[in-house]
C-alpha cells in the first residue's frame, strides 16, 4: 500500500528511502546487539551484586574479564558459563 501511495507522490529516491525506513523499523533488533560487551555496572545489575564485589571477583575468583584501556568488560556468554561452573559460590581465597 505504501508502495502505491508514495509512487504517484514522492520521486523515486524519496519513495525508496521512505520504505527502506518503514522497513526498518518495523525489523527486529540485530544479533549485535544482543552480542555487545557489560560494564561493570551493567554487570552488577544483570547477577544482582555491587559493583565492588564484580572487582573483587575479577581478583579473587578469576571472573572472566577482559581490560579496555582502564575500563573492565565482560562477555554475558563467559559470565554466565562461569556461574554455572559454581566458581561464583566459592569461598573468597
């Protein structure tokens, strides 16, 4: 409908971004989204702890992270995988 509307109104070029735009809208996110780095926050929030205790674990229960210039980042994937393996619930060394 849109197509047959825009056609007789708008130039083409203004017809194809209009529907390129209608179109992405309407589509779901990108995988990459879903696929980006936490931060320690986001971190924190997400296994419902205090961004202290994310820093404590990166030392002392080798909480899998990787440093960014001065900035930690984490990979959901690794982080789930690694409470999984029960690392998270021992005892601090």
């Amino acid at each position: 409908m849109l197509k047959h509307w825009t056609a007789r109104v708008l130039p083409d070029a203004v017809c194809c971004m209009l529907i390129y735009w209608t179109n992405a809208m309407n589509s779901p996110p990108t995988s990459q989204v879903h696929d980006r780095w936490l931060s320690v926050d986001e971190l924190a929030d997400y296994l419902g702890i205090k961004r202290d205790t994310v820093y404590k674990w990166i030392t002392r229960r080798t909480m899998p992270a990787h440093k960014v210039g001065r900035l930690w980042k984490f990979r959901k994937e690794e982080i789930d995988a690694w409470v999984r393996s029960g690392a998270a619930s021992e005892p601090d060394k």
